[in-house]
C-alpha cells in the first residue's frame, strides 16, 4: 500500500486532523511502523514515482521517468549502473507472484490507471508519460483486477482484447461494480483520474475502502493467494498544489483503505500488508513563518492555518514504514527500496529470483522470421496459429533491441 507523496509531516498532520475532528489521533497503520525507507533515484536524492515504485517493484534503482526498465550511465549515478544492462526490462514483483506463485494481482488506485506507480507494476518503460504503450503492455500483463482512474487511456480495441480473454470492462459503471460476482475485472471511473475524496460524487465512484475492499474479495478466491497494490493516488496531488485541506482527506481516505486491508490480514493470519510511500511531496511544515513567535501558543484548531510548504515539488526525506507479518517478522530500521522488494520476494517464497525470471520472460532476442509478435503485446503468431505468451515482448527503440520470453522456443520447436 503506498500513500503516494505522504511525508511524515502529512502523516503527522493526517493524525492531528483526526484527533481534532473524531476525537482520537491514530491511524489504523500506527500500531505497525516499524522504521524508516531511504527512497531515491539511481542518480538523484529526490526521485519521482515511476523510480521509486520501480525500485520497489524490482529491487533495482533506476532513473526518473522510468518504469520497472534499468538506466543508462548518467555521470552522477549515486549506486553502480552496469551500461550493458541500459533500457533493459526488469521482471517485477507483481509478475513474479503471478507467473512463478500462480497468485492473483491487482492494482487500486484513484489517479489514471497508466500513472507511475500502478504502470511500475506491469509495465517496462522509459517514458512515463507513454501512456499509449503504457496501457498497451498493462492489458498484455495478465492483471486479474484493476481499479481506477483513466477511461480515456483503455482504448475499444484494448477493451475488446480483454473481453476475449475474459475479462469483465466496466465504465463508469458504479452498480455493475458493486454488484460484480467475481473473475477478471477492468473497473475505470472518470475521464482522467478519479476525483478528489471530498469532492467525489458518492453514487458515482466508490471510495478506496470501498475499492480495497472489493479487490481483497475478488483476489482471495485465488487458492494460490494474491499480490494487491493499493495507492493513495491524489495524497501528492493535492501536496504538488500545497493543498493541506486535500492533503488531509486523501490522507484519511488512504488510512480507511489501510484499515480495510489490515482487517482482512488480520482475520485471515497468511496476509503480508507493507506500507510505505515512494517519496514526500511539498515539504509540508506544521507551523509556517507565521508562527514563528507564537507556535507554541496555538491551539489545536488553529494549528490548521499555520501549515507551511517549501516548494510543489517532491522531498527526498525517508519515509516511514509500516508493515503487519503475520510471521512475527516485519522488517524494521532503516532500509532501502531495494530490500522492501527484497523483503517481499522472500515472504511470497516464489522459488525463483527476480534475476533468474528476468533472464526468462525477458531475453534479448532478434525477430524470428517464421514467428511474428509485436512490441508491447503477448500475442504470437505462426501461420494461422495464436498463441500467448505470459508478458508482452518489448522493443527499445532506443537500442533497437528486442526483449521476449523464451516461450518462443517452445513454439519453435
């Protein structure tokens, strides 16, 4: 679960609020933080959310703007970058829990589908803003349930090649999602992104909670278990606009979401919950310049309007980690990204490493003649047969290189 842009000034701020407006000040993820995630760019201190989702996702660092995809050399690397490894795809978590654990994914999330975070799961690229390749690889990516904004950025096309495989498309679409029995579903609410949580039309979009809590019902029929991101989306939002009022209710928002999740986990004793955000956003103060002599004289109510911002940019301070491991063995202290991933891959005990997956479902390879796939797409053709392969191949244009499963050779054979 990721409160994306939730500096611990926001989180502080986020229990203030509560205390002041329900009479109690702790969040449903309080009991459970354990310590602190240095979050950063392969070559920067401050990173965006595509390398720091990344990074979570891969347990590799890479640059900004791109997803789950190795950088090039820049010059002012802050880790070791290897130029032989450069716009390379690197498997991910979430493809890992599916392809090696046979487990049910999801993605929850309230900006557009093809944002940073949610694309850092399944899609490999070096350009964030993509969205049309984006899109394209996260439909060939076998996600079981996704839920979110960004109708716009699901094409016809894109929506009938999911119903072919069975999946469920709603639009806009409030009491079919309610009412959903189970399977593969596609639920996208609004243009763009969803709204604001304040400002949500309440028989128009369901609420995170809401939507955690429908993906945790649907993703728990899998036997084998589930993989569920669930982002905060508009938390960094509303602190890129230095909104404190947003700030507040995506933080509350989240936090009912978390409890949702941290309920299931609870009652059913196999369920890992990690919490973390990728980065901070807008330097968010309690106290500003106007309280500079009187701070400690304000009250609780009046703290509210001495809330201060040092830039609408993103922050490169650590940011807290919360984790519930029904094994008694939440990782604690001050980690990095890198060993969150690392963390994780060790509890799904997959049998199979990020690298050794990598090598599989991503291998550099030419175009064969007798087999034609295209970029971005898991589908494969040789004559009049059609076969899938379990991710879609990637090209770089920017190598000319070609990156596709070793599934091919069985369909040479």
């Amino acid at each position: 679960m990721i409160p994306d842009g939730a500096s611990i000034s926001s989180v502080s701020l986020a229990r203030w609020y509560k205390q002041y407006t329900q009479g109690e000040g702790r969040l449903s993820f309080d009991p459970y933080i354990s310590g602190f995630v240095r979050s950063h760019s392969s070559n920067a201190p401050i990173g965006d959310s595509a390398p720091t989702a990344s990074a979570y996702m891969t347990g590799k660092l890479t640059q900004a703007g791109f997803l789950s995809m190795l950088p090039p050399p820049c010059g002012n690397d802050l880790v070791e970058v290897d130029p032989a490894l450069a716009y390379t795809p690197r498997m991910t978590l979430f493809e890992a829990a599916r392809i090696a654990g046979g487990k049910a994914i999801g993605l929850v999330v309230t900006c557009e589908f093809t944002h940073a975070t949610p694309a850092a799961t399944s899609a490999h690229w070096y350009a964030r803003n993509d969205y049309a390749t984006i899109s394209e690889q996260m439909i060939h990516n076998s996600i079981d349930v996704v839920m979110g904004g960004g109708t716009k950025f699901l094409s016809d096309a894109q929506e009938r090649f999911l119903q072919t495989y069975g999946y469920t498309v709603l639009r806009d679409d409030l009491a079919g999602f309610r009412s959903f029995g189970g399977g593969r579903l596609w639920a996208l609410f609004g243009d763009e992104y969803m709204d604001y949580d304040t400002e949500r039309d309440t028989l128009q979009q369901p609420s995170l909670a809401e939507m955690t809590h429908r993906a945790i019902e649907i993703l728990s029929q899998r036997e084998e278990g589930f993989c569920l991101l669930v982002e905060g989306s508009k938390i960094d939002w509303a602190a890129h606009d230095n909104d404190r009022m947003r700030i507040l209710s995506e933080m509350l928002a989240f936090d009912e979401a978390a409890r949702v999740a941290l309920d299931f986990a609870r009652a059913c004793g196999r369920t890992l919950v990690i919490i973390c955000p990728d980065h901070g956003t807008g330097g968010v103060s309690i106290g500003d310049s106007g309280s500079s002599r009187n701070y400690s004289r304000l009250s609780l109510g009046e703290i509210f309007g001495h809330i201060g911002f040092t830039t609408g940019g993103h922050t490169g301070e650590d940011v807290f980690l919360a984790v519930y491991d029904p094994r008694g063995r939440a990782l604690g202290g001050l980690v990095t990204a890198p060993q969150v991933n690392a963390y994780i891959m060790d509890a799904m005990a997959l049998g199979a490493t990020l690298d050794e997956l990598t090598a599989k479902y991503y291998a550099r390879r030419a175009a064969d003649c007798d087999l034609h796939f295209e970029a971005n797409s898991s589908i494969v053709r040789r004559g009049n047969e059609v076969f899938r392969t379990k991710v879609p191949a990637i090209f770089v244009d920017r190598t000319g290189e070609w990156f596709v499963s070793k599934e091919l050779k069985e369909l040479l054979k």
